[in-house]
C-alpha cells in the first residue's frame, strides 16, 4: 500500500477527488459498521478516517480493526486528543488545531501523544486543522474551547491555511463538525484553495449531492462524510457518485 499521504497527493497532482468516511467510534456497533464499510467498499471510498471530538467508550481499537479486516481501505486515525492512538490503523492525522488559540490543541496533546504514536509506527500526517462556523455549537467546538473561524471570511481561512502550510502542515483540514447545520462556505474552500500547495480536506455538514457538488467546485481535493452517514446510510453512494462522475470528466 503506498503511503497515506502519498495517496493525497496522488489525487491533487491529478486533479481528481477522493472521499472519505468518518467513522465515530462512539455511534457505532458491530452490525451498524459492517453495513457502513461494505458499502464504502461497494462505492469505492478512498480512506475510512476513525475518531471523534469525545470518544467516551473503549470502542476504538475494535472499530479500528474490523475496518481493517473487511476492506484494505486506508484506516486513518482522526484524533480528538493524545489518548485516541490504535497501531493497528495505517496512518495517523496529526491535528493541530491552527484556527483556535487554545495550546493544549496546537502542540499540547501532541507533546503527550508524540511518543506514543513513535513507538506505534503509525504514518504521521501533519495536518492544519480549522474548524468553521456552521451555524450552530458542534462537540469539536465545545470541547476544543475555541471560537471557529467565520463562514464569510474566505482571507482570513486563506491566511490561517497557508500559515499552517509554511509551519510545515502536509495537509489542510477544514471542518464545519459534526452535526453541522450548514457546510463550509464556498467562499472559504475557494479563499484556502487558491493560496496552499498542500490536500484540501473538507468535512462537516456534506450530507447531500449538491453540497458534495460545492465543495467539489470550491476546490476540495477529498470530502468527508460523517454524522450524515449514521443517518442516512445512502449519503455514501450519494456522494462517491458525484465524485465519480466529477473525477470522469477530469482525467489528466
């Protein structure tokens, strides 16, 4: 398997989408995530990402490993904090928290988490991570204690991003959170798009084809589909269907 980040390059290098689907620990059981992972099989999901803002139960290592047992998709751990660490997952999403001002998610947790994910092998993928407003409090916001950047102010996104790409950031994320009422702004995807160098994720609120479609046009390299997923588990084919088609019409 080539490396995680390798595989995000791949796409932006050829300007073709990826997806990927977030798997909460927390709001899962073992029928739910075998349901979800044979479809991510049958509609070609690129990475399954696993994790949360609040993980409350031991349920990690067990998601972690039946992803792993029924598809050979990338498994990427998708941190909350430094205690959400499996070895068993093929990469890890390094998430420092560029948008707020809080130091325990800019390099504290990571301090706490760095020997651990060392001795683990896990590939580290070094990611600037942004939350922005979505309309309503979502649990990243709330246990992140920091304010999320506006929806309509695509220059300051745009600074935060490339910022983080010159602190060394493999990959920007940009994120409405969980249970988003509305999805990041074109606005913003455009403003961050046009300055970094580096994979645009965008997750948060992508619940249908048309917001897919946006945030395609916007300039997101991969989507994230999450809470959506647990509600409607046709958001899947929804989506990988409107990046298949996008990708079709953009072979290089």
């Amino acid at each position: 398997m080539n490396k995680v980040v390798d595989q995000f390059n791949t796409l932006k290098g050829r300007s073709q989408k990826g997806l990927a689907v977030l798997i909460d620990p927390d709001d899962v059981d073992q029928e739910g995530l075998i349901e979800s992972l044979n479809l991510c099989l049958k509609h070609h999901v690129n990475f399954i990402f696993v994790g949360g803002s609040l993980v409350t139960t031991d349920n990690l290592h067990d998601v972690v490993t039946l992803a792993k047992s029924y598809t050979d998709i990338p498994c990427v751990l998708f941190p909350g904090n430094a205690i959400q660490i499996d070895a068993s997952a093929d990469a890890i999403l390094f998430l420092s928290l560029i948008s707020g001002r809080n130091p325990e998610l800019l390099i504290g947790q990571h301090v706490v988490a760095a020997p651990v994910v060392k001795r683990s092998k896990l590939e580290v993928i070094p990611t600037g991570y942004m939350l922005v407003n979505s309309g309503k409090p979502t649990s990243a916001s709330y246990i992140s204690n920091s304010q999320p950047l506006p929806n309509d102010k695509p220059s300051l996104a745009a600074s935060t991003a490339l910022a983080g790409e010159m602190l060394g950031m493999q990959s920007i994320y940009l994120d409405a959170g969980s249970g988003a009422e509305f999805p990041v702004s074109q606005k913003v995807i455009k403003g961050v798009k046009n300055v970094i160098n580096v994979p645009l994720i965008v997750g948060g609120g992508i619940n249908n084809a048309l917001k897919a479609r946006k945030a395609l046009d916007a300039g997101a390299d991969i989507l994230v589909i999450g809470n959506g997923v647990q509600k409607n588990l046709n958001v899947i084919a929804e989506v990988s269907n409107v990046i298949e088609t996008y990708n079709a019409l953009n072979v290089n």
